[in-house]
C-alpha cells in the first residue's frame, strides 16, 4: 500500500509539474530558467522515489554478491 500510494502521488505530481513548467531545450528561450527548475524538480523526486523503493537494501551489494 504504501509503494503504491508514493507512485500515485508521485505520478500526480508530475503531471502537474508539466502542466506549470514550460518545458524547452532552447537554452536560449527566455523561460529556459523556469524549464531547467522543472526538470530538476523532476529529477530529484524519481531519485528520492526509487531510493523509497529499495526498501533499505543496497543497489549495488546485492549486484556484486550474485
């Protein structure tokens, strides 16, 4: 339950950001600051969200031990 209610809101959150957040790659563009802030919003909240998802195991020793 709790997996699936981080992913919900997870998935929730991010529509929203895409919905507020103009997203370009023209780094010329005058709301490429707003665009950049969006995607690094983004970023940071699938990162937090995979490391809730390890449930307190390690990435990385479980790959070395097999």
């Amino acid at each position: 339950m709790r997996f699936g209610l981080v992913g919900a809101l997870t998935g929730y959150f991010f529509v929203n950001l895409r919905a507020t957040f103009p997203l370009t790659l023209d780094l010329s563009a005058w709301y490429a600051s707003g665009s950049l802030t969006g995607l690094g919003i983004a970023a940071a909240l699938a990162f937090v969200t995979f490391w809730i998802s390890l449930g307190g195991r390690s990435l990385l020793r479980d790959a070395l031990e097999n």
